[in-house]
C-alpha cells in the first residue's frame, strides 16, 4: 500500500525542564490518542440510511484505557453483550502497554 | 449510480468534485477510490464500500479512516466522522446532506480554518497519593491519625480518607485546568475539557486553534510548562482534525 500510518506528531515537555520521549513510546501514545479520537468523537448519523455502524463497543488497549466511551455506546443504544471485542483482539496485538 | 455503499469519512466545504486518490477502506481487493458527493456547497468524503457486515474497529480499517481523514486535512477543513458509517449508496448521503444542509454549514463555519490541538498534563510521580500527602498537611495529619493508632481503621474511617484524598485531587485538578487554560487564552477559540481517565492525569484538554497559529501554540506548550513544577508532564498532539468540536448528530434522510 506504501502509505505509512499517519500519526501526528506528538511532543512531550516536562514542568522545567523540557525534554523528548522515546520514539517508540511517542508513536504507542500517538496511536492511543488517535483511536481515543476516531472511535469516539466526531459526527454520528442517526436512524436507517447508516447500514453498518461499527461494532465498537469496549476496546481495551493494555491494561486499562477504555478507548470507546459508555457515552458512545448509549448514544448508539446498542444493548448488546460486549462481543465487539473481537475486533479488538486484532487491534490490540500492534498495541501494547497502553 | 453505484451498487455498492458508501463509506462516509468526513465532511468538508466544496463544490467541486475532489479526488483523493486510493486511499480508502479496502474495497474489491484494494484501498477504495476517495472522492466527494456534494450537494451545493458541502460534500461527503466517501469511498464504495461493498462490505455487507458491520465495519469492525480493526487495524486495516482505523489506518485508512485516519489515514483519509489526515489526507483531506491537507487540503480542507474536515468534519469527522465517527467511525463506522456506511450509508447504501451516494443518493442517501446526497440525502442526508440536504437534509441537514443549515447544521452542517454552522458546523463547517465553526472550524473553518481550524486545527485541533491535544494537550495532556500528567502527574509524573510513582504514587499520586505519597505526592499529595506530601503537599497537604491536612490530608497527611489525617492519614497519620487513622494509620497511627494501635488498630486498624475502619472502612468506614478509610473510605473518609479516600473521598477527602479525590476531593482535593478533584481541587487541584480544577485549579490547575483553569490556570493552563488561561495561560493559553490568546492560542484559541474553543476549548474542550476531556474528563481525565487515568487518576495520574491533571488535565486531558483539546483546544481549537487557526491553522497558522500551531506554532504559537507549540512555543506556548514549552512556555507554560516551564512555569510548573518538575512532576508536571506536558504531553501535547496534533495537528488533528476536529474531532474534540464536532457536536453534530446527523439525521437520517427522509426515505
């Protein structure tokens, strides 16, 4: 596909005395943040014209980020057990230590 | 017409059609065509979509919804979708954009020319009840009174400290989220407060800031965290589209 993952660039300064993070760390966060953002925030279609809306329902990455958010799931009013975490298997094997 | 769906990535203002290039969702075999459907002036970025199930949250689907979205940014100002929206075919997003065509303008109006920025302060300390005990000689004559004595305190007893321990966490989170956001005043338009998920973090704030006013804003990070403590870490992200200021809850077309 050669088109790499496209993270944005992500800094981190502490209190007095700035510095970098490591690469690898910056881009695991990164990566965090944008799913935080992709799968929980942005315009959402209400009713029948969506066919398919993404079976998110509770993704876990490391040990305790819930990256999709209760809010999303009432908004949805989607009831169902959380099986959606078959997707997030998948997704949480390049995804570690979050 | 096409037979296939849509995949809906975002919105954007224009009124031509635009071309992204293969960069989409996987369709037939390979990265789906990006291209737009618009109704006057507002436009879907969309690419076919012939997946009958439901678009799951997998790597080979988030990397080229994120990845469009990073694409069109370039160029536009771009509306996010969540992810996941697969209308059946371009007629219902002509649809649903005429349908909605006043909300999405508003919304368009709102971030034209804007970025989104992340800033994350957190409390870089091995144990954020230690830091806090060390900082309030209240919470600490408390916790000395209850773990002093020649036995044990009850649960009742504990859970008073704890409710006083998030009190004052609650406090000095507020506190300090009032003193980064006006410290940043001048860098934006709009400013949202994330509740934090982790109880290391400070604060978990998205800012609305003009496209060229990113730089300012990254000078402004290294400026205000030099002006906090050595236990205050600064993480800051972006640009990214806006995801955080994006309040629109599209409705359906009419059938």
């Amino acid at each position: 596909m050669g088109v790499a993952s496209p993270l944005p660039p992500r800094r981190s300064v502490r209190g007095r005395s700035p510095r970098l993070l490591a690469q690898s760390r910056q881009r695991r966060v990164s990566l965090c943040e944008t799913l935080d953002r992709v799968l929980n925030k942005g315009a959402v279609i209400a009713g029948d014209i969506v066919i398919s809306v993404a079976d998110v329902e509770l993704v876990y990455l490391g040990v305790n980020l819930v990256v999709a958010s209760a809010e999303t799931m009432r908004e949805w009013g989607q009831g169902r057990p959380p099986a959606g975490c078959r997707g997030a298997a998948s997704l949480a094997s390049g995804v570690t230590g979050a | 017409m096409r037979s296939s769906g849509c995949y809906v990535y975002g919105l954007i203002r224009t009124a031509e059609n635009k071309d992204f290039g293969c960069i989409g969702l996987e369709h037939d075999g390979r990265p789906g065509r990006v291209y737009t459907v618009s109704v006057d002036s507002v436009a879907a970025v969309v690419s076919e979509y012939a997946g009958r199930d439901k678009v799951l949250p997998l790597r080979r689907n988030l990397e080229p919804h994120h990845r469009v979205i990073r694409e069109v940014m370039k160029t536009a100002t771009i509306v996010p979708m969540s992810f996941g929206h697969v209308a059946r075919n371009e007629a219902e997003v002509q649809r649903t954009l005429r349908r909605n065509r006043d909300s999405l303008r508003g919304e368009l109006d709102r971030v034209d020319g804007k970025v989104e920025m992340g800033l994350k302060v957190k409390w870089d300390v091995d144990n954020i009840f230690e830091h806090f005990v060390g900082l309030d000689p209240e919470l600490a004559a408390h916790r000395d009174e209850l773990f002093g004595r020649s036995h044990a305190p009850t649960p009742a007893e504990k859970i008073e400290l704890g409710q006083m321990f998030e009190r004052r966490l609650a406090q000095e989170r507020e506190a300090q989220t009032e003193r980064v956001t006006e410290a940043f005043r001048a860098h934006f338009s709009e400013v949202k407060v994330n509740p934090p998920k982790h109880e290391l973090t400070v604060m978990d704030l998205a800012f609305l800031v003009p496209r060229e006013g990113v730089t300012a804003f990254e000078k402004c990070v290294y400026e205000v965290a030099g002006t906090f403590p050595a236990q205050y870490l600064f993480d800051f992200s972006g640009p990214w589209a806006p995801f955080n200021f994006v309040e629109l809850d599209l409705h359906q077309a009419a059938a």
